[in-house]
C-alpha cells in the first residue's frame, strides 16, 4: 500500500502542473500559450515544434530515398555513368558555334525544368556525329538532376541486349522484367549508341518494351546517337519515335565538326 501511494504521488502531482499556462512570445510566431511540463520546463512555441517535426521527416525521408539510391546505384554494375564523362558537367562545355549554344542552352533548360519534365515524361533525342558532345551534355544533364536527388542511369544499348540475354542462363538471379524494371526505375534514362549496328529484331523488341514502359509511366528518356533522324526513326519504329516526340520531345541536332583530336 505504501509503494503505491509513493509511485503515484509525483504521477498526481506532474498532472496537476501539466494543466498550468502562461503567455509566452515568440520571435519568428507572435504569442503562444506555454504549458508547464514539469517544475522549471515549460512547452515551446508548437509552431516551432511543428517545423522543427517536419524538418526531422524531411530529413529521414531524404535519407531514405538517398539509402534506396544508393542500393539501386549498386544494381546498375557496368550500367552507370563511365568514369570518363563522370566530371562532365554543363558547365565544363564549351559552346563556341551557334549549334553547340543552342544544344547547350536546350540540356541547361532541360535540367533545370526536369520535374516538370516527370510530370509529362518529355524525352529527347540527341543527334549527330561522334566526338559533338552528345554525350557530355546528357551526362551533363544527369549529374544535375542527381545533386537534386533525382536517379539517372546511363547505358547503351549492346550493355542492355546483353544484361538480357545474360538472364537466359539457368543460374541467372536475374529474369528479363527484373532488367526492364530496373531500366524502367530512373527518373532519367540515358540511351546511347541507338542505332549503331541498325539492330536485330531483338534490339528492336527489348528498345520498344523499354520506352514503351517509361512512355507510360511519364520517365523521361534521353536517346543519343549517330544516325540521321529518318534512320532514328526507322530503327525505333513510328510508335515510339511519335511518343518520343511528345509533350514537347525535341530533336536535338549536333551537326558542326567533332571537336576530338585526330
């Protein structure tokens, strides 16, 4: 009976404070009503509190999403962004010719309105001779929606034929919609070489099943290559090349000199 008496002793007495108040300011808030907690502890501003909450969910929820990033990153192997083009930013390209302004000036845009872009899945298709810069400003672009938290990947399409036909062998951990769906995952997906060996029947499929699940789940797909725009859109097919083109899908022509040395 006395430990019970001696347990709920300060219990009673903490409830009887709880119910004390008292005008208090807050310099960012104005006036709030703060409530004895216990003895000396008085509640803070609870617009304070609420923002410094939020702050703390946005903060889990950011690492979060980077963990999931980071596991995702693991995934892709020999997929992600070649060491060489991984310090290619668009700042570092240099736009002399009146072409190379408007292609810089289009990936600048581009990156900067990318989440406008997730809403519509607006895609493009860089187009051009080797060594134009293609790749720089779509890497470019990449690296600057990455710093915004946005997931982009980087491939070619010989490394996706070949992840594929790497999940017919009997000890694959991989089946063929486990690499669609990864392909599919990024905000941003970096198609290049589109075109370079003008295809099998099978390229053709697996390029159709992969821009037509990102057509219809609005990510936004960056395609370079070689070819000339008839020839793009003869190894895509109408359909998709259509797709490509809509909700403001550009064609970008990279088509002044390469600029690599001899």
């Amino acid at each position: 009976m006395n430990t019970t008496e001696t347990t709920m002793k300060p219990i009673s007495a903490l409830t009887a404070i709880s119910n004390e108040l008292k005008s208090e300011n807050c310099e960012k808030h104005g006036n709030y009503s703060s409530r004895n907690l216990y003895k000396t502890v008085w509640s803070t501003c609870p617009k304070c509190a609420a923002e410094q909450a939020d702050k703390r969910r946005n903060e889990e929820a950011e690492k979060a999403a980077q963990e999931r990033h980071r596991a995702w990153q693991k995934r892709l192997g020999e997929a992600g962004i070649p060491d060489r083009f991984q310090n290619r930013t668009l700042d570092s390209y240099s736009a002399t010719s009146e072409g190379q302004k408007r292609a810089l000036a289009f990936a600048t845009s581009y990156a900067d309105q990318f989440d406008e872009s997730l809403k519509s899945g607006r895609s493009a298709i860089f187009c051009g001779k080797p060594g134009t810069g293609k790749t720089h400003l779509a890497v470019g672009v990449a690296l600057q929606i990455m710093k915004c938290g946005r997931c982009a990947m980087f491939t070619t399409v010989q490394r996706m034929v070949r992840r594929v036909k790497d999940t017919f062998r009997k000890n694959s951990e991989e089946s063929e919609g486990d690499v669609i769906n990864m392909l599919t995952y990024p905000d941003l997906l970096i198609i290049d070489e589109i075109g370079v060996q003008f295809g099998s029947d099978f390229e053709k499929n697996l390029m159709f099943d992969i821009l037509n699940e990102r057509y219809e789940k609005l990510r936004p797909t960056l395609l370079l290559s070689n070819l000339t725009a008839p020839e793009i859109k003869a190894f895509l097919g109408e359909r998709i090349y259509d797709r490509l083109r809509e909700d403001g899908g550009q064609f970008v022509p990279f088509d002044w000199q390469s600029h690599r040395g001899s």
